[in-house]
C-alpha cells in the first residue's frame, strides 16, 4: 500500500498531466525572451504538455518551445496544421520576416499554402506529411505528440468530409457538431461552451482538449475553480487548455485544481 505523501504525488502527477498550457500569447502579447522564461517556469511547476500552431505568436511560438526545451525534457506538444490564411500578401508575409525571422515566415508561407491546396480540393496526405516532416526538422527539440485539423470553416467541410481518411491519424480541433457527423475518431479540441452542450457519450475521441474556459467564466459569471473541477470529474478523458503570460496566475490554477 501506499503512503499518503505517495498517494498525494500520484494524484497531483495525473492532475497535471490533464493541464494542457496553451501558448497563443507566446511571442505576441510578451516579448520573446519573456516566452521562454515562462515556459521553463510552467515546466518547474510540473507541467509537460503543450497546445500550439506553425501560427502562434506571430508566427514564432514554435520556436520559442524550441529553444525553450531539449528533447529529454520529455514535454508532449500538440500543434496544428490547416490554419485558415485568408490574406497571404507581401506586405504581411515581409513584416512577419523582418520581424521574426525566416522560420516564422516560413510557417506562414507554408500553412498558406497546404490551406489553399485544401479549398481548391488539390490536396493529398502527402502534402500533410510533407509539412510535419518541415516543422520537426526545423524544430528538433520538439516532441511532437499529436497534430489538429485547425479549426476548419464550412468552406472547406465538404473537401474536408470527402478526404476524411485522409486524417484519420489526426486529431480535430474545431466545432463538434462538424466533428460529431464526420466521425472523428481521435483526440479532439473544442471550447468548453461546446462541449457543454454535447452527450458525451456520443464523443468516441480518446481525449477531449478543452479551450476558451476562462471567457466562458466571466460571460457567465461561475467561479472559473467550479468550472475546472466540473471538467476534470465530467470525464477522465477531458484535458484543459490553460494560457496566460503570468508564472503566479498558472501556480494559482494548479493549486486551485489539484
């Protein structure tokens, strides 16, 4: 049997496995060096998993992680890919470049491009696999655990419903009821509003990643400490997504929680 200091750790192990931080602010509402401080303060508190985008962060959040983290630091990232770039003009691909570099840039060209493949219903698993194989050889210290379909628009639902085996290896990160008549049968990434109004019973994904908690709080006026501990005893495949750019605010929700 175990002690009770023993059990205490086990439980407080699970419980910060199922806290995903969420890193849309990294590189854009902080400044670059200020991000990776942050992450390797989020790490010391015992959390090792990560949501993010080729977009994030003005295009740089993958390199953040990359220089935040070695590959031995065993920290899961989940990005995405499909990211809707609606204006790819030269003047914004060029400010992104002068501004963050060639790697952010190229993020940018890149997810442009696989999203236009996409709408114009020219697209293979191949041009999937071709942009994966991209980001990890620029960004080798990241352990890239899983890859969403990034929030895909009713423009593209009909290509997306006739490739649907093509993403059978990936995860979907979007409105459920798009998720709920194609079938998904991965992990998921939904906002909590969304999933509150689903059976959960009828969502096969083997985890629920669930975002926009903290906006759901103020809009209804419910103790964001409720609305986490609800989520976390709903379901023991539900994950939280959890930004913010304050080490204090991530320490008070992990005390908060476990």
């Amino acid at each position: 049997m175990f002690s009770n200091k023993v059990r205490r750790i086990i439980i407080k192990t699970k419980s910060l496995e199922r806290i995903i931080f969420g890193t849309a602010s990294l590189g854009s509402r902080i400044s670059f060096s200020e991000s990776i401080k942050l992450l390797r303060n989020i790490y010391s508190l015992g959390i090792r998993n990560i949501d993010t985008g080729p977009l994030y962060g003005s295009c740089q959040a993958h390199t953040i992680i990359n220089q935040a983290f070695k590959k031995e630091d065993e920290v899961k990232v989940y990005s995405k890919f499909l990211s809707k770039i609606i204006n790819r003009n030269r003047f914004l691909a060029k400010l992104i470049f002068l501004r963050c570099g060639i790697r952010s840039y190229m993020n940018f060209y890149d997810s442009g491009v696989l999203y236009k493949k996409l709408v114009q219903n020219k697209f293979s698993k191949k041009d999937i696999e071709f942009f994966i194989k991209k980001q990890k050889k620029f960004y080798p210290n990241i352990n890239f655990k899983g890859w969403f379909i990034h929030s895909p628009s009713s423009v593209i639902n009909y290509n997306l419903s006739n490739e649907k085996s093509i993403f059978n290896d990936f995860g979907f990160s979007g409105s459920l009821d798009l998720y709920q008549s194609k079938k998904f049968n991965t992990f998921i990434q939904t906002n909590v509003e969304n999933l509150y109004k689903e059976d959960l019973k009828l969502i096969k994904a083997k985890k629920i990643f669930v975002n926009r908690i903290f906006s759901y709080s103020a809009k209804n006026n419910i103790p964001i400490k409720e609305i986490y501990k609800e989520l976390l005893e709903m379901d023991e495949r539900i994950y939280l997504v959890i930004g913010t750019t304050k080490i204090k605010t991530m320490q008070e929700i992990i005390n908060n929680i476990i």
